[in-house]
C-alpha cells in the first residue's frame, strides 16, 4: 500500500517536485520548483502541507543553503508552523556532516521510520474493531497505522470529515484510503457529534502541527470540536505530535487566510459575506487521552 | 475579516424565520459590535441562504465554515445560540444535520441556546458530503454519510 501523499515532496538533482495537493483528486500534478521565491509560492498557495512542508523546507535548504533565511521566509508565510525547530535540527547535523544533501536524505529516512513506528503504537492502543474518526490528512500516516492494526489482527474503518473549506478530508485523505482499499466513509465536519452519539466511531486521532510538553497541541481548524466532543461521548482521542515546545499554546500565531478561500470549491460570484478563516485551532490536553510522539536518533 | 476585530457573535444554526430576522433588527439598533454568525450548514450550505437574507434586511454577519464553531466558542466570541428548530418532541428539538454538533458546543460552552421555529428552506443541491453546490468530489458517493435531522435533547437544551 501507497501513497503518493506519503511523500508529496521529492528532490531530484537541483529540482523540487511539489505533489499540487490542490489538484487532488482531479489530477496527480507535480511542480517543479527550484529556488527559495517558487518554495514559498507553492507554501503559501498551499499547494503542499503538513509532512510536504517539512520536506519542502529540508529540500529548499539543500538548494538555497542559507537555512535561517529559508526558516525564516517559510515562517513568514505558514506563521503557525515550527519551522525554526526543523532549522535546528537540520543545523546541529550540518555541522557533523557537510554535505546538507546527505544530511537531509539522512534525515528524512529517520523520520519516515519513526512515522511507521509511531503508527505502530498507536495501533497497540487501539480497539480490536477500531472505527476511526479523523480530520485533514496525515500524509499516508492512517495507510501505515492500518497496516500496523492488521497486522495485530484488528479491524478498522476510517470515519473522515471532509476538513472544510479547503476539503482536505475528502480530497486526500479519502481519496488515498479508497484506492489503498481502505475501508472508509465521508462526513460533513458537522456530522462528527450525531455519530459519536450513534456510537458509529470508538476514536479519534489527529496529526498536529504544534505541540507543547505540557500536552496542548494545535491542528487544523476543527480539531478542538472533535475533542471537547470526544470528551463528552467518552470516546479516547489519540494525538500524533512531534517536536513539543516548552512553550504557551497562546503565545504560538495561529494563522488567518483570506476571507476568499472560505469559498473555494463553491460557484464563483461578484461578492461573498464577510467571513473569517482560522486555519487552526487549539486543543488543550484536558481533552487528550494520549499523545504519539515522534522519536528518533535526530531528536536526541 | 481578523477574529481580533469580532467581539460578539450570534450565531445561527437553522433556517432563520422572517420573524426572527425582524427581531435580530431591533437588536442590532441597540448592540453597535455585535454580529450574526452564519455557519456554512454542511451539506446544504444553508449558510449562503441565510447570508443573503441577512443581507437584504442589513443586518452584519459573518460567514464561516461548521467546524469553525468550535474555536470560536473557545475564544468565548459566540454569546448566544439561536436553533432555528424543525419540529419539538417529548425528547428534544428537532433541526437539521448538524444541529446537535451546534448546540452541544453551546452547552459544554455555557452558551445559552434559545430555540425559535425555523423558516422555508429551499430544495438544496447537496445531499451529503459527496457534493459541493452539486459537484462530485468523491468517485464513489456511497461513501458518504447520509446527511439526516437530528435531535437535540432538552438535557442539551436546558
């Protein structure tokens, strides 16, 4: 089983292939990108997210060189994204290596393991018939924990909501289950509270894009509903983080698009409402049941 | 429009009434920053109708899609729910898909709920989860869950 989402982001030689998630599931494009002002155009453009923004900032350093200032152009763009701790840890491995193509490829491999491992634990603490309630997309991370389940001899079904507006639930994630043969339904983000009640879903898990040590983390708009939910059906809620910052959850930016992309995907008009669009939102970890963490030799 | 601009919001869940929207008039005479909060309402986007009808009778409002409710009643900006109700039973009141995700985040939020009778809704394009204003986003639309009215019961109400 693959996704081409496990690795939306690819270097070849001296160019960046960006998988174009926006084109998903029309059309599997990729863009090729080769400096830091076509980096940050496919970013901002959301053309990439989540693990494909890690990767395209690692690749992005391997081209540029100057990694403060990929870090800190990338952190203008996407606010909310701890782009100063891939900075670091990229840094503290150039200095042991010189060759920053090597150290990321290094890196990257570390990482995709640590993914697969990760899911493996959170599988070891799901039900026997797990039915899974998700938000976004985690980048392949739902193919690697239902391979994990599988092999434990559990059953899964994936409850997606569709993650408006940009509809990342329906686009990606259900789209890279069913064509993994995963079974898998779709819901209006607003169906989550009727079938917790229903008892159609026994967990939730979220990806994160923030996290801090006392157990807060940040995630894609919606993510806080599905927890205070959670919490009230009594069902568990499993994090993934990675990299959690001694830090206050308040104090991290929480990023604010434009009024026009509350309306993508639907008919083109002269004038919308005024409208607001956090793309993330905060969940506290009095809703949390567990945190996943990500764990490799690059974090020691 | 910057959350940091909005200080208070209504919010809508339901088909607003044409009484109900000479109510919310008087009110906004005398409240200068408060908005109406008009949800998306998945799958239908109920929300663009209820928009345009809040328009017309000049009354601010600010869209959003559903699951951005959550983070608002968070950042405490929603004083007050208004569940545009289909039908009252002995059990609860009945609205449509998503009504009880709506007000159960007022409640676990201290939001007071007040119900009203809700309005006409027109024949939407979207059924499910399947569509947006009727296009297909998924091969196969048996994937999606059937969007139906849900009950929200008095203890919720309450």
């Amino acid at each position: 089983m693959f996704s081409p989402l496990c690795f939306p982001v690819r270097l070849e030689e001296d160019n960046i292939f960006v998988l174009d998630e926006t084109r998903l599931p029309f059309e599997e494009k990729y863009i090729k990108v080769n400096t830091l002002k076509g980096a940050l155009k496919v970013l901002g453009e959301m053309k990439t997210r989540a693990f494909g923004q890690v990767l395209l900032f690692f690749y992005t350093c391997v081209l540029h060189k100057d990694i403060d200032e990929v870090a800190s152009t990338f952190k203008e763009t996407r606010p909310t994204f701890d782009f100063d701790r891939l900075a670091e840890t990229l840094k503290k491995y150039a200095r042991e290596k010189e060759d920053l193509r090597e150290v990321v490829n290094r890196i990257v491999k570390e990482f995709e393991k640590n993914r697969i491992k990760r899911a493996k634990k959170l599988a070891g603490l799901l039900p026997a018939r797990a039915n899974i309630l998700t938000i976004c997309n985690l980048n392949g991370e739902l193919i690697y924990i239902y391979q994990a389940l599988k092999e434990m001899g559990k059953g899964a079904c994936f409850f997606v909501c569709e993650t408006r507006p940009y509809l990342q639930g329906t686009r990606l994630t259900l789209w890279e289950l069913n064509r993994a043969n995963i079974p898998v339904r779709i819901l209006c983000d607003n169906q989550a509270a009727i079938l917790m009640k229903e008892g159609a879903v026994n967990c939730v898990i979220v990806g994160s894009d923030r996290s801090n040590k006392k157990g807060d983390i940040i995630n894609k708009i919606g993510t806080y509903s599905l927890a205070i939910l959670a919490k009230y059906f009594h069902i568990p809620f499993y994090a993934l983080i990675q990299f959690p910052k001694d830090i206050e959850i308040e104090e991290i930016n929480i990023e604010q698009r434009q009024e026009k992309e509350v309306f993508m995907w639907i008919e083109k008009r002269d004038s919308w409402p005024r409208a607001i669009y956090p793309a993330f939102d905060i969940t506290p970890k009095r809703f949390i049941s567990d945190w996943i963490d990500i764990s490799g030799k690059f974090e020691e | 429009m910057n959350l940091e601009e909005i200080k208070s919001l209504i919010l809508i869940w339901g088909m607003i009434s044409k009484e109900a929207i000479e109510q919310l008039k008087v009110e906004f005479l005398y409240h200068k920053g408060l908005y109406i909060l008009v949800p998306e309402m998945r799958p239908y986007l109920l929300g663009l109708a209820v928009s345009k009808n809040l328009k017309n009778s000049r009354i601010r409002h600010i869209y959003a899609t559903d699951n951005m409710l959550g983070y608002l009643f968070y950042k405490n900006k929603i004083k007050k729910t208004l569940f545009f109700y289909k039908e009252i039973t002995p059990s609860g009141a009945v609205g449509i898909c998503g009504s009880l995700y709506a007000c159960l985040l007022s409640s676990l939020h201290n939001v007071p709920i007040k119900l009203l009778k809700g309005g006409i809704e027109s024949n939407p394009l979207d059924k499910d989860a399947s569509t947006i204003n009727g296009n297909l986003f998924i091969n196969d639309p048996g994937l999606a869950i059937e969007a139906k009215d849900e009950l929200v019961p008095w203890e919720i109400l309450k």
